[in-house]
C-alpha cells in the first residue's frame, strides 16, 4: 500500500463519460474503486435521462448545446433545414456528425454568446459539493481533485456552424463564455474547501483533426488553444485530453492506419511548446486506440513516444475491450520501458470516455485499468 500512497507510483485516468446512473453513483464508483489511483476525478458526464436519451443527455457536449439553443437560444440562432433526416443511436445520439444541426447567429455582434449558459458551471454546482462530500467520507488525500472536462470554443463553434468562416467569426467568444464558467468554478471551490479543489481538462477533438487532416489550420488550431488557456485564472490548474473525435464509439481519425504514433507526439509537443511558461500542465491524455478498434502489440508504433516532453503526467489511452489481458500487459510494457526516463510513470486509460459503452463492458475496463496500474 506504501507504493500507491507515492506521489511517483503509476496512476489511473478517466477521460469523463460513464454508463452509469448518476453522476453521484459514478463519482461514488470512483473514489471506492479507485481511490487515490486516480490524481483526478469526473463525475461520469450523465446528466438528465429521458426517453430520448436514455443514458443521459451529457454523454455528448456537442448535443447539451444544441439542445440548451434549440430549448433556449432560438431568438439568438436559427437552425438551417436538415439534408438528411437524422439516424440516431440506442442512446439517442447522432450515429455520424453529418446529422448534427447546422446553426447560424441571428446577429453579426457575437456578446450575446457571453450570456448563454453552457451547462459546464450548472453541472459543477451540482456535483463538486458531492465529490467533496464523498472524499471526505473515504478519507481521500487532498491531492486528488474533482475534474471538470471542457472543449474549446473552436470546438463548439464549428460543431454548431460547420462553416469555417462562423467558426473563426464566433469562437473567441465561446472562448470568453467556456472561460468565465471555470473561473466562477474557483469562487465555488474556494468558498467551500478554501482552495482550487479541481483540475480542468480541456478536450481537443477538433484541434488535433485539424492539426492531423489540415496541415494549413494547424496555427489556428494552437490559437484556439492558447487563447483559451488565456482566459482561464493562472491559478486553476489545466490537463489536456487529445481526442480522435469519437462519435458513435467510432473514430474520425484512423490511428491504426498509421505507421505509429508521431502525429500524436508532434501534438503534444506543441501544447507543451505554447503553454504559457509561468503554468504547468497537470497532465497530457494520449489516444492510442480508436473507437471499436483495439490497439497495437508492437512495439516499434509506440516508439516515438520516447521523444514526448519528459517532465509531463502522461496518461496512455490503450486500454480497450477487445484487448487480451495479456495484450495489455504487453501494451503498458513497450511504453513503460520507451518512457522509462520520464518524470513521472505513465498512467493507464482508454482512448475516450466510455459513455457510450455498455455499463459492463465499462465495468470490465475498469478492472482492467486498476489491474494495470497495480502491476
């Protein structure tokens, strides 16, 4: 037990979404199971269920927008006709991103976006007060922190616009919107536990498709980045998912089809290059599978991870349901002994949330990233 109580000993990860029932069962799930093998933890992203969204409404960012406009913010946005009649998923999600809505503002002035609630601060109100009740109640140590997820506003703006022009025109201001929500998360966490009790992770779908697929937005993309990192209160501490864009528990980008990992390293590189220097990352998540898609064996495709910033957290999302026990052992093996020399040991998770898997094959993951970090 001495060698799970250091700050140094291998640690578990979880990207957000959890196919359970609430968000008060999936932070309680956590902190039991886990414990301090986890630095931080979410609250599963599930939000209210219906008989729409059956696993609840969170378990898709994108789609809790277009539903608090299409609920709230019709005088602000207009929805433009839809070319396809959408095919939805058993959870009530779009099955691919060419179903989502295509929103225009009302309005050339983007301020009215300022005062449109994204749900990230709502859902933290709701749920930081029982993390730390439950941390309390499990005697977790003071260094694990509750973990809020948020994309940038790059990542809203052209997830609702599709259009590029919108996307540069209004992201900022998502930006500026995304950032005050975290900021008053500050006010609330220092109100109730004196100090900043939470880690945000800025999520980064959009931005890495960008950087992988466009080689000439990948300026625009940093800048999405930084910008937001900007606005965010210097104090509040900031660790970063890059995401392969699941939708569906299907990938947008086909890591497997690479011959190994350098695009996600160059990436990473890059947001440890334009991280301010008077912060540091609290961690980097690493997408090494994909969707239904179980990761490499071989060694050589992890290999330029030996080249990442050796001072970072780094978390390895390979872990995957269709991975063998033994095939996972090996995975965590090759990058352990690639990265033998970082600062810290690599912490094990799946590429993504695991929201839009079954409750038990999540539970099975589970288990197999407690196996893992316990090895």
């Amino acid at each position: 037990m001495s060698m799970i109580n250091s700050t140094h000993c291998r640690c578990c990860h979880l990207v957000g979404s959890l196919p359970l029932e609430s968000e008060s069962v999936a932070l309680k799930t956590c902190i039991e199971k886990f414990g301090i093998l986890l630095k931080t933890i979410p609250d599963g992203e599930i939000g209210e269920k219906s008989e729409r969204f059956t696993g609840g409404d969170r378990q898709s960012w994108v789609q809790i927008i277009i539903k608090r406009i299409l609920d709230h913010f019709t005088d602000k946005w207009y929805s433009l006709p839809m070319k396809e009649t959408p095919v939805l998923n058993e959870k009530g999600f779009p099955v691919d991103f060419k179903y989502l809505p295509e929103f225009r503002p009302k309005s050339w002035s983007t301020g009215f976006i300022l005062d449109m609630p994204l749900t990230y601060l709502e859902y933290f109100e709701k749920s930081f007060p029982t993390f730390k009740k439950l941390a309390s109640e499990n005697n977790l140590k003071s260094n694990v922190k509750f973990q809020v997820g948020i994309p940038t506003g790059l990542a809203i703006s052209l997830s609702l616009t599709k259009s590029l022009f919108w996307s540069w025109w209004t992201y900022k201001s998502f930006n500026d919107r995304i950032a005050y929500e975290v900021n008053e998360m500050k006010k609330i966490s220092i109100k109730e536990s004196g100090t900043v009790d939470f880690v945000v992770q800025i999520e980064l779908p959009i931005e890495f498709t960008m950087y992988y697929q466009f080689p000439l937005f990948r300026m625009w993309a940093m800048e999405s980045i930084s910008h937001l990192v900007s606005k965010i209160d210097k104090d509040i501490p900031i660790g970063f998912h890059i995401c392969l864009g699941d939708i569906n528990n299907k990938a947008s980008i086909n890591l497997s089809k690479d011959e190994n990992v350098q695009s996600i390293v160059n990436f990473s590189n890059n947001l440890v290059y334009i991280f301010p220097y008077d912060r540091s990352i609290e961690f980097i998540h690493l997408p090494l599978a994909e969707g239904d898609i179980e990761p490499s064996v071989d060694r050589k495709f992890y290999e330029p991870l030996g080249d990442l910033n050796n001072q970072i957290q780094y978390h390895a999302g390979f872990i995957h349901e269709k991975s063998s026990k033994e095939n996972q052992s090996l995975i965590l093996k090759h990058i352990s002994d690639i990265c033998k020399s970082f600062k810290y040991p690599i912490g094990v998770a799946t590429s993504c949330g695991l929201g839009r898997r079954s409750e038990e094959v999540c539970c099975s993951i589970l288990e197999d990233m407690k196996r893992l970090c316990l090895e």
